[in-house]
C-alpha cells in the first residue's frame, strides 16, 4: 500500500491530482497520523505486545466489520450481528464445557471434540444471517426493521437457551482459539487476516462481490440485468451471520466463557468500523481493504485514549464524533463524484 501511495504521489502533476490522492488515501494518511501522534503521547504504543494486543481486541469487531462492509455495499444495514455472536457463542461453548464442570448445560454428554462446537457455532451464525436475508428478500422488509427484529429475537435466544448465565468451563483446544499463538501471532489475529483475505477475494474476484456491487448501484437495473437478486441478498446475509458465527469463537474462547450478554453495541462498532473506512451507506461503494484500515482506526483511537487513561465515557464521545465525522465526509465525497 505504501509503494501504491508513493507511485500514486509521483505521478501526481496538477492539484486536482493531489486533490484526488489525499480524497482516495485520506483514510491511510489519517490512520499514519493517529499512529504517530499516539506513539508520540505514549511511548507503550509502538511496542509489539500493545500492537498485537490492539489487532486482538479488534479481531471479533472486525469480523464483523467485514460482514457489515458486503451488506451496506448492497444498500443493506445489519443491526444483529452482536446479538448473533452471543448466541453463537452460548451455543457453541455449551458444547464445549469440560467433564469436571458441575454446571455442565448437558451433565450426561461426553466431552466433544473442539469440530463440533466450531461447526455448531458457524451453523447458528449461519442460519441467524439466513433468516435476515430471506425476511429481507422475500417480504420486502427494510433490512434495518428485520435485523432489528433479528437483534431482539437473537439477544432473548441467548438469555433463554443459557438461562441468563454464562457457559464457562471449555475444553483447552477451544480456549486456544481465543488465546492460541502460532510462531508468536495471536490465534485470532491469523483468523481476521485469513477471513479479510477472503473476504479480499469474494468480493473482487467472483460473482458473488460483482452482483453486491451491482445490487448496491442500482437494484432494479441489476434485476433487468439477470441477476438473481434475491438470492445474492440472502448469500450476502448468511456470509455475515457465518462470520457472526467466527467472531463468537474467538471472543468466547478468549474470555473462557460463552454468555448472554456478549456482543453488546458490536453492531454499531462495525458499522462505525465499515464506516469510517469508506463503505458508503449510499450503496455500491466500499472495500475490505478500507474497512481493515477502518477497524485498526477504531482500534487505536480505542487504545491510544486507554493508555492515556481518558475516561471511558468521554471515549464514548470521542467514538460519536468519529462516526459523524466519517459520514459527514462520506456525503460530500458522494455529492462530489455525481
């Protein structure tokens, strides 16, 4: 990216080519800059661990960033995908309590090996994001009204199936997919960058990521075109609850714990993440690659304002004004290019 932004610099000779570089690069330069001015206010920030540690605690948000990033693309908004990871999560590490546990959910199931609660928690994403994209295709629902309905329904699912109280106790090959390192590197970070890869390559390389596009541009004009569009609304949905599902993994297995209350507000930071990261909520316009500079925005504004001890409601604020801040810019740059 870096010899693309110095190729890009060189060839640029007039100002309307520099104007368009820094509108193109803008997210990069301002991610280069909060790096800097964070490494700056706190000298903790540029070392190893904390950088590890900030693409950790952002693995599970960015998953679901990735998932949001294909849906707004499609002039779509998911509201349930914190809702989903948490009852992804129960399910999944109810599966995956060990023998000593007295408050095993199931007291007379052996231990299972960790395939069955990954699959079981891949399937309820899965299905949770199917459910969205059928209601949406077929009934002609606005995806903000079904995945909120979707974001109650999950939450309650959760609370019911667990009773309210966290699924604790998991088998260590579960645990290491939260808290694992091969050769050094987080468990979950390896699990982003391989998603985001091939999120990279759906999008770009295959049917699916054109017809997104195509949906997102301009949904009767992809209709008359052949596209089957309801079908690739509901792909689009269940490619998000499937990662939902992922995320729930990491987050449960790094905590040791499935609960009830996990995921909270998640959606809103991976809309935030997508959106700061130039998916425009117009439709038709975004890119992983964005939404990956997006996240890691996200992440380090997050950290900077923790190492600097700021007060976690003011970094509620801070976030806020971001997210504006992010559209804002978004709604001129669209206004620009018509």
């Amino acid at each position: 990216m870096i010899a693309k932004l110095i190729e890009a610099t060189s060839g640029a000779k007039s100002p309307q080519n520099y104007k368009r570089l820094i509108s193109k690069y803008a997210i990069y330069f301002v991610f280069i800059a909060m790096c800097v001015v964070m490494s700056i206010l706190s000298p903790v920030f540029l070392t190893v661990a904390n950088l590890l540690n900030v693409v950790t605690q952002m693995a599970s948000i960015g998953l679901l960033a990735l998932g949001v990033t294909i849906i707004i693309i499609t002039r779509g908004i998911d509201l349930s995908s914190g809702s989903v990871l948490a009852v992804a999560a129960v399910a999944s590490a109810s599966m995956a309590q060990t023998l000593d546990w007295g408050m095993r959910m199931y007291p007379a199931m052996p231990e299972l090996p960790v395939i069955v609660p990954i699959l079981v928690a891949l399937a309820v994403g899965a299905l949770c994001g199917f459910i969205n994209g059928a209601l949406i295709a077929y009934t002609g629902i606005p995806p903000f009204i079904a995945t909120l309905g979707m974001m109650i329904i999950a939450r309650g699912a959760a609370l019911l199936y667990s009773d309210g109280r966290p699924v604790s106790s998991l088998i260590d090959s579960y645990q290491w997919i939260g808290q694992g390192t091969v050769a050094g590197i987080p468990v979950p970070v390896i699990i982003f960058i391989v998603m985001a890869i091939v999120s990279y390559i759906l999008l770009n390389y295959t049917r699916f990521g054109k017809y997104a596009y195509a949906i997102g541009g301009n949904e009767t004009a992809a209709y008359v075109s052949g596209i089957n569009v309801k079908k690739y609304k509901i792909l689009v949905y269940t490619y998000a609850g499937l990662l939902a599902g992922i995320a729930a993994l990491i987050l449960s297995a790094r905590i040791n714990s499935g609960q009830p209350g996990l995921g909270v507000m998640y959606e809103l930071d991976a809309i935030a993440s997508a959106t700061v990261g130039g998916v425009s909520h117009a439709g038709g316009i975004g890119t992983i690659q964005g939404t990956i500079i997006g996240t890691m925005i996200m992440g380090v504004l997050q950290n900077g304002l923790d190492l600097l001890n700021v007060s976690a409601y003011w970094q509620q604020v801070v976030k806020g004004l971001v997210i504006v801040v992010a559209v804002v810019f978004d709604m001129k740059r669209q206004k620009k290019s018509k």
